[in-house]
C-alpha cells in the first residue's frame, strides 16, 4: 500500500519556545498544547530544556522593546482602526443575530 503521510516540521522560534514553558508553568503542559496547538511532546521537551538550563530564558519579557514614537503611534492607529472594525462587526453580528431570532417565533 501507500505511505502514511506524516505531518510537516515546524520550527519555532526561541521566544515562542519560552513563552509556551511559561504559559505551561501557570496552566500545566497539556493545557498550554492544546492553547498554542502545537504538540505536547514538543512542550514536554522544550520544558526539560529549560529545566536543564539549555533553553534560554534570558531576556525574552524582561527588556522592553525600545521603538520611535512614530512607530508606536503607527501601531496605535492600526490598533484604533483594529478595534473600530471588530466594533463594527460585532454590532453587526449582534443585528443579525436578533433578526434571525425574531425570524425562528
């Protein structure tokens, strides 16, 4: 017969690596897995990785990212129009959702 087709290799950055260790030392390893969708071995290795001191945790959230102020309010008006948008099409599910009850009597 055929070949089992296995799944693609994903590659993770470091940051991600030990931002998943920490969500899965507030919420436990399983949880964390299946938040992320990524496979739980890979969180159980990255975890010992971390407790054998060969993931760095370094400076991952400790140091703030400096940016131009110009960026920053760049990023503010995306984020303003972001939620703008998401305001919009809430309001719309919300009409929609109510027309269709009325619909349903």
């Amino acid at each position: 017969m055929g070949k089992k087709a296995s799944a693609p290799s994903r590659q993770y950055t470091r940051e991600f690596k030990v931002e998943a260790v920490r969500l899965a030392g507030s919420v436990g390893g399983s949880e964390a897995a299946k938040r992320l969708g990524i496979p739980e071995s890979s969180l159980w290795n990255w975890i010992r990785l971390q407790r054998a001191g060969r993931l760095e945790t370094g400076t991952v959230a400790s140091e703030p990212v400096k940016r131009s102020a110009s960026e920053l309010e760049a990023e503010n008006a995306r984020l303003r129009r972001e939620l703008a948008n998401t305001k919009l099409d809430l309001d719309i599910v919300k009409k929609a959702a109510a027309y269709f009850a009325k619909e349903s009597r």
